[in-house]
C-alpha cells in the first residue's frame, strides 16, 4: 500500500488512537492506571473531540467497563466455586482468559487498526450504539 494514499490529518484521529492504546494498555500492560488514563482523556476529550474521537472514546470506555464488570464475575465465580485454594480456580481462570480477556484484547486490535485508518468501529455486543 502506498502511504499517500492513507490520510493522517483526519480530525479526531490522534485521539482515538490514543483511546484504542489506552484500552489495550488497561487490559495488557497496566490494569488500572490505563483505565485511569482512559477515563481523564474521555473527561477532558468528549464534548469538544471531533465525531471519530468521540465515537472511540465512547466505545473504549464501555469495553473497559465491561472487562471490569468481567473480572468480578470470574473472580464471584472463583468465591462460589470453592475458593482461590480449590481445583476449580485453575479451570474458571482458563475459561476467562480464553474466552472474554482474549476477546475483548482481539476486539481492541481491532479497534485500534480501525483508529489508525481514522474509521469507526463498535465493539460487537459490549459497544454502546
């Protein structure tokens, strides 16, 4: 593909990489710190960011809620099923990162690709419309 073809001055471009990192960082490499993040750039971003940028914003913040949502469920499941010293543990964590983290990381990429051509994406049923 030839770079003059891809157009870097896409309003609201910048910022909703910038969200799409945020998200994949939250989930990845710093739980907590990239959602704080995530939550100050929708802050200070969602009434003044242009349409794409707000869209994944919007988005972005919603996934990261949901994920948290996720994690209480498994960690609900992990309590009811016997405990974090039962058999049962290994079996409910495996299922959660084989199912949910790995799909809401893979819907993250991509988001993220859909960010760098400046398009607009939905996570399919987490993503508000």
């Amino acid at each position: 593909m030839d770079d003059s073809s891809l157009d870097f001055d896409i309003p609201g471009r910048e910022i909703a990489v910038a969200a799409e990192a945020l998200y994949l960082a939250n989930l990845m490499i710093v739980p907590g710190l990239g959602f704080a993040a995530l939550l100050v750039l929708w802050l200070r971003e969602r009434q003044r960011a242009p349409e794409l940028a707000r869209g994944h914003l919007r988005q972005t913040l919603a996934a990261s809620l949901w994920a948290g949502a996720l994690l209480v469920v498994a960690n609900a499941a992990i309590i009811l099923a016997g405990g974090y010293t039962s058999a049962s543990t290994w079996i409910i964590v495996i299922l959660y990162f084989t199912t949910c983290h790995s799909t809401l990381i893979f819907c993250g990429a991509i988001g993220l690709s859909k960010a760098l051509a400046g398009k607009p994406f939905r996570f399919p049923l987490i993503g508000p419309r």
